[in-house]
C-alpha cells in the first residue's frame, strides 16, 4: 500500500511540476505571415498562404512542442495580376500542384527541437495532400515573434507537374522541385 501510495503521489508530482514550466504560446494567425516562392527555368513566382492556427509549447526556454495548420484555400499569387494571377491561382489550387478541393489545409507537427545560439534546430513531420514527411528547419525567436525559411520538396507530396526528376524533355517548361516558404509568425 506504501509503494502505491508513494508512486501516486510521485506521479502526481511529476504531472504538477510539467504543468507548471511548460507554457503553451498561441501564435496571432492574423499577425503571422507565411510568403512562398516557386521557381522555374524561365523565373519565378511569388505569393501567400494564411496560418489558421498555431501553437509553440515551451519548457523554460526548451521548444517542447508545436503545431501549426495552413489554410490552403487562402493560396494567393502576388507576382501576377488579372487572367495571368487568376490561372495560375487556380493551377496552383488543382490537382497538379496542391488539390485544394479535397486538401483545405497543410500541417507542420514540431517532433524535436534542439536550443542553438540563435535560436532552435526543429525537426516536423509536413503534412501536404494527405501525405506526410519528416522536414528540418532553423527557427529563430526574438521576443514574441519567430521566423524560418523552409525549403519543401514538393515531390514528396507527390505534387509532380512539370518536374525534372520525373518528366524528360520539358526544357524551359521545367518546374523546381522545391519551393521556399518565408514565415513569421507572432506569439
């Protein structure tokens, strides 16, 4: 009965003692900004996506935890206007690149972070179409706002139109398989 007791209240402890120096940060989704850029042979494009949610959860200063939930329908195009923003908002939207009518949203899950100088080294699971990947970043915190540059590998997503790597002979119609995501995010 003792050691029951004693593994209870140790249990109990533990559970109290987590809860009190591990802190939750919601991240202001309306604050935060997420600026994706996709290049090709012949140039590039730029555009948006909005955070619908997000969270960092810390341990004194430890990254712990964190998830964040991208709104895919909010994809927009800043480098183009009239027709030229509306197709390739729509290419980008359709089952080519992103499959947005059955994809609404893109998820990154923090599974590790180490502290660094400057900041922390985090290790995601990036979830995009349904599909999910391990992805490595650099995360820096200053204050109550944090930035990274993430370099996605769209063809792990299974995203492959007008790739290299699986299409011959596309010449100046080929597509990089890997776009930037710039993102700042406030805490």
């Amino acid at each position: 009965m003792k050691t029951k007791l004693k593994s209870l209240i140790l249990a109990v402890t533990i559970i109290a003692t987590t809860s009190v120096f591990a802190q939750k940060k919601e991240i202001k989704a309306g604050e935060s900004t997420i600026n994706w850029t996709g290049k090709k042979v012949t140039g590039q494009h730029t555009g948006t996506l909005n955070l619908s949610e997000g969270f960092l959860v810390f341990d004194g200063e430890n990254i712990t935890s964190g998830e964040f939930t991208v709104d895919m329908t909010s994809l927009k195009v800043t480098d183009l206007e009239g027709e030229y923003k509306n197709k390739l908002e729509g290419h980008l939207s359709s089952d080519d690149f992103f499959g947005v009518e059955n994809h609404k949203t893109a998820k990154l899950v923090v599974t590790k972070a180490k502290k660094m100088d400057k900041g922390y080294k985090i290790a995601a699971d990036l979830t995009i179409k349904g599909k999910t990947n391990p992805i490595a970043f650099d995360l820096v915190i200053d204050g109550d706002a944090a930035s990274t540059k993430l370099m996605v590998d769209r063809t792990k997503y299974d995203i492959k139109y007008g790739s290299g790597s699986f299409f011959d002979n596309l010449g100046d119609k080929t597509i990089s398989d890997e776009f930037e995501l710039a993102v700042n995010l406030k805490m």
